[in-house]
C-alpha cells in the first residue's frame, strides 16, 4: 500500500497522514491515533529514504565500535546492542556502527558529525575521566551515556549503582565471617569499575578494616583473566576465603582456579560475581549455583534507546540521569568463612 491509498482510505491529504505518522505535533492526536491505527490494519510501511528526506532526519542512532577491543566478541556490549536494536526497531530506526582505530574515538566522532549520518549517539564504557563529553557536546550531537564519567557538562547517562552493589555484596561476606577478601576487577580507569572498588573499600572501612591491595586485581572482563587473577591471590599466605568478581565470564575463571588448587567452592572460597543476565549463561544453573549482584545490561540498551527518542523529541540532556538499583542474589557459592585452614591451604 502506498500512501496516497492510505490517504484515500482515511479521506485525508498525504500531507497530513505523513505527519501523523511522523509525530507532527500540529496533528490533533485523535486524528494521528486513526492514522496509526489504520496504518497497523493494512501493513502500511512508510518508505523511509521518503521520509527521512520530509523530516531531515537521518533515522538511525549511531554507536564507535573501538576495532582493537573485539567487543563484537564481548558478551556484555552485544547484550547491550542487542537491547538497544530491539526497541529502535519498532521505531523503524537503525544502529549504525562506526569503526574506531585504536581507543582515540575523536576521528570517528567528528566524521559522524559532518556526514550527519546518525540523529543521536549511544557511549557506553565511560572512562573515569572522559574526553567524549566535551568533544560531543562541542559537536552539537545528541548522545546518551551508558554510565556516568565525572564531567560537569550537562548530558543524558543511565547508569547502576556499581558502588551500592558492590558494597552490599562486601557486606554480605563480611557477615559470613570473611575477613580476606579479593576484588577481581575490571580496569580501574572506567568508571563502573573505580566504583565497584570504592564500595568494596567503603563496606571494609566500615567494620574497621583495610582493603588488602595484594587482593586487589583488575584486566578484561573474561575467563582467563579471572582465572589468572585467581590463582594468584591463591598462591598467597595467607590466602583469600573470597571473592568478589566484577563479571560472570571471570568468574567462570575463578571457579575454574579455585578447582585447580584442589579447593571448593562454598566451602574454602565464596565467590560473588557481578551478572549481566545474560541468556547463555545463567548463574543458577552453575555448580554450585553463583551468587550474584544483578543487573540487566539488555535492558539498559533497551532505555539508553528510548533515552536517545526522548531527547529527539526535546528533553533537555541535563533532566536524563537515570541510576538503577542493584540486586543481590545469595545462591550456593557463598558460605561462612572457614572455621580454620588447613596447613597446605594457608
């Protein structure tokens, strides 16, 4: 069907059921319900180059792809896109990725900015201190933060309380008994990461206690380096009775270390790892099952998308500052720390 059908149907002008698709705000809303309505009824698809030419609008939402971090390989950040494309679809708005060489991401941002490929931008991964803030709102593009970096310049972010969870997670281990504790950590110059340590610090400094920084690791987010991180507070005397993991994926690592000195789970180490909710790797389906501080990072795409409509319909950036709790989940990998260690496990 084409628009003037749809157009002859409802007895309107194109005009007007080409704004009321659009969100024209002249349109009485009475009026844009029976468009929209009708649209639904006969499978009206708009073409798109057609209306991005009416509304000078590019139609598409644009992310940096950074080339040499391999994060179509990462879980976590194609969780987040995949959150993202799913509520940009049923506004008919695309993802465009554009490669970044390196982790200088100023080339890419101002090509974006003068082809005017992209209505708005989607950052994630912010750093403690980040460049990308000033840059883009220099540039004039609408963007949305996933997490928060310390700039005063007014912007969009949505973020989770990285320091409450992890502190209530410290908490927890501190109630068992535990007393040496690990952080095994992403890098500490993303926000998300610096965070989670300072509440980690903060529970320890609450009952009186300093972190031990010999039980403090951090690196990429996988398997091995949790795993090696792991192994090395386990060669120390005395060793750790737990560990508090900023990811599943490294925690699979620690689980794996932990079996490999010969010790278990629950029972010589409590793990609580940080769970992305993803759906190919459930924590309660682990032996034993992982405690978890819990977080839905699709779901977080899936607002950063309908954050990034909002302020492509006006919201001021300034009045976007979204900062969601933190879960914690108590499954079968924590337990009370250990009456006494054995000789060769000390």
């Amino acid at each position: 069907m084409k628009l003037k059908d749809l157009a002859d149907r409802l007895g309107l002008s194109q005009t007007t059921v080409s704004r009321a698709l659009n969100g024209y705000p002249e349109v009485k809303e009475a009026t844009r319900q029976r468009v929209v309505e009708a649209a639904r009824k006969f499978d009206y698809r708009p073409n798109v180059s057609a209306r991005r030419l009416a509304t000078g609008t590019a139609g598409a939402i644009g992310a940096v792809l950074q080339t040499d971090r391999n994060l179509l390989l990462d879980p976590h950040y194609v969780e987040f896109l995949a959150g993202l494309g799913e509520r940009l679809a049923e506004d008919e708005i695309d993802i465009v990725l554009s490669p970044a060489r390196g982790s200088d991401e100023t080339v890419s941002y101002r090509r974006i900015a003068g082809g005017r490929r992209v209505d708005a931008l989607v950052l994630s991964s912010p750093l403690v201190e980040d460049r990308r803030i000033a840059l883009l709102n220099d540039l004039g593009i609408p963007f949305v933060l996933h997490g928060r970096t310390k700039s005063p310049l007014p912007h969009a972010w949505l973020d989770i309380d990285n320091e409450g969870g992890f502190r209530h997670a410290t908490k927890h281990l501190l109630d068992l008994g535990h007393r040496r504790i690990a952080l095994i950590n992403g890098s500490a110059r993303y926000t998300y990461a610096a965070d989670r340590e300072r509440g980690f610090r903060a529970a320890l400094g609450e009952r009186g206690l300093a972190a031990d920084d010999r039980f403090i690791g951090e690196g990429h987010m996988t398997d091995e380096v949790g795993y090696r991180l792991a192994e090395g507070f386990l060669a120390l005397r005395p060793r750790p009775t737990a560990f508090l993991v900023s990811s599943m994926m490294m925690a699979l690592g620690a689980y794996r270390a932990i079996r490999t000195a010969g010790l278990q789970v629950a029972r010589d180490v409590s793990v609580i790892a940080h769970d992305d909710v993803f759906p190919f790797l459930k924590p309660e389906r682990l032996l034993p099952p992982m405690s978890t501080t819990r977080s839905s990072i699709r779901a977080a795409g899936t607002r950063a998308a309908e954050l990034a409509i909002d302020l492509l319909t006006g919201r001021s950036p300034g009045s976007i500052h979204e900062l969601w709790p933190v879960d914690l989940v108590i499954r079968g990998s924590t337990g009370p720390a250990p009456a006494r260690v054995r000789p060769a496990e000390a």
